[in-house]
C-alpha cells in the first residue's frame, strides 16, 4: 500500500506539472498571436507592393496611418535617409527604389514639408497640410544632389539635408556649398549634422560646443541665413548634449529613435523613420511608415 504522504506528494507533482503545461500553452498562444500580427500584416500591403520597383497598383482605398488622437496631437512622419545610390549598403537606397517612395508618398497624399513648418506645428503657433512628411537626409552626400533632388522635384516635394560642414567642398563624395545653395533656392532646407561627424557621446564640453558652434557659422556663412536645425551624428546624444544644443542656438534637432513626433516630442530629440536598402526594400518603406502608430501605441518607441 502506498503510504498517504507519498500519495499527497504524488497528487502535488501532477498539480504542479498541469500548472506548468497550463502556463506553458498561455505563453505558446500568446507567441502564435504576436508572430501572427507581425506576419500577417505585409499581406496588407502585398498586392500594392507586387510590382516592386517598376510598378505601383492601383488601390481603392489610400492606406495611410491614422491620425493619434491622443494628448499630443497626431504623429508627424519624419523619415530618415542618407545615401541615394546604387551602393551596396544598407544606407543606400537606389535611385529607383527612392523614386518608387517618392511616388507612394506623393500618390498617397502626403505633402511635405520644412523644418520650420514641423517646428510651428510643435509649438502650436503653426498648421500643417493633411499627411505631413519631412523627408531628411544625414551627412550631405553628392548623390543626395544628383539623385535625390531630381527626384524629389519631379514629384513635387522637398526636403532637408544635415550636412557635416568640414566635408562639403573638401571631400570625394560629398555636396558643395554651390549645390546646396541652389537646392535652397528650389525648396530644399540645408541644415547642420556638426562639423566633423564625431559621435557626441564621445567629446569633452569644449569639443561639443565646437561642434555644434562653428559647424552653425560656416553653414549660415556659405548659405547666407540662420541655421535653426540640426541632426546628431550616428544618433548618439543624451539629455546634457540636448541642452548645448539649445544653448548653441538651435531651434531643434533630430535623433533617429524611431517613432513620429508630436507636440509631446522632445524638441531637441525629435524622432525620425529610418529608411535602409534591404531584400524588399519598397515594401519594407511602406511597413515601417506604416507602424509606427502601430508601435507607438503599445510603448514601443520613443525610448
């Protein structure tokens, strides 16, 4: 006969192994559902997305994100490029590819817009057109002129370029004063990306206010207006770098944690969409413009 404390101990164990097959199929359902949502949602896009490059289908309904009606106003989309090339690298995206977004957004109904505009709207002294993007680029390379911004007029928009000062005119691969001046006098905006692209979390006070001071003063020399806005080399600061930012002058500057801002953003942390070259490049482009609210509404950006 098997003795009562043993049969107690036994009926423990099975109690304990249920519990744990139990736990084990809530943690397994709740996987199936996140890998379900992540996996599901291209499928959204897919049809559109079918012609890759040389083709865009048409839709009967424009899919954009919706409007956060939360404190804070609705989320501005700010994407972030650097390279319009050919290049094999995932910060290059092809000429194609860019006059494949280029088209989305504008077929889409996006309006784009300046720093200045994005500034008001924050601010609230300022309105903006419905589907707002600010589109960037970081660094100031020569195919930002030669491919970027043929394409960006044929379709009707504008955009930003960071510049790192100490480049232009001095090295291989890079823009001219000469260029960037011209792309003002057609919509663009030139702004700062400091004068020699070091990461900032890596310098002395001194070295700081250097970077964002004199980098300031070449481009408002060579362009002949104030510069307000500047971006953070590889996205590196904190919260002491933010206020030499302000301190330098700026009005704003930009980081590339991913998210959309709103008038609850941080005004010299501002967020930015990164866009890279990748297997499905296009597809990925309207993915990722597309969750960010998505993101944004389970906490999972902005940290």
């Amino acid at each position: 006969m098997i003795d009562a404390s043993i049969t107690e101990h036994m009926q423990e164990e099975d109690l304990m192994r249920r519990s744990w097959r139990l736990l084990g199929l809530v943690v397994l359902a709740a996987v199936i559902c996140l890998a379900a949502v992540t996996l599901l949602w291209p499928a959204v896009h897919e049809a559109e997305m079918a012609g890759g490059t040389d083709s865009m289908q048409e839709t009967s309904e424009v899919q954009q994100p919706k409007p956060d009606t939360a404190e804070g106003g609705p989320q501005i989309l700010v994407l972030n490029y650097h390279k319009v090339s050919d290049e094999f690298l995932s910060l290059a995206v092809a000429p194609a590819d860019f006059d494949w977004q280029m088209r989305y957004l504008k077929e889409h109904g996006y309006h784009a817009i300046t720093p200045d505009e994005l500034y008001d709207a924050i601010e609230g002294t300022g309105t903006l057109p419905d589907n707002p993007v600010l589109i960037t680029f970081d660094d100031g390379y020569q195919d930002n002129y030669d491919n970027a911004y043929p394409i960006l007029r044929k379709y009707g928009l504008k955009g930003t370029v960071f510049v790192v000062t100490s480049f232009l005119g001095t090295r291989k691969g890079y823009l001219t004063w000469d260029e960037c001046r011209e792309m003002e006098k057609n919509g663009m905006t030139v702004a700062s990306h400091t004068v020699d692209h070091k990461s900032m979390t890596d310098l002395t006070n001194d070295q700081l206010r250097a970077e964002l001071v004199e980098s300031k003063k070449k481009a408002e020399a060579e362009l002949g207006h104030e510069v307000k806005y500047m971006a953070y080399p590889t996205g590196a600061y904190n919260l002491h770098i933010a206020q030499l930012v302000r301190e330098a002058g700026y009005k704003a500057a930009f980081t590339i944690k991913y998210g959309g801002v709103s008038r609850k953003s941080n005004i010299y942390a501002l967020e930015r969409v990164p866009i890279f070259h990748t297997e499905k490049t296009n597809r990925d482009f309207v993915e990722r413009i597309h969750y960010t609210p998505q993101f944004e509404s389970f906490g999972w950006t902005k940290h």
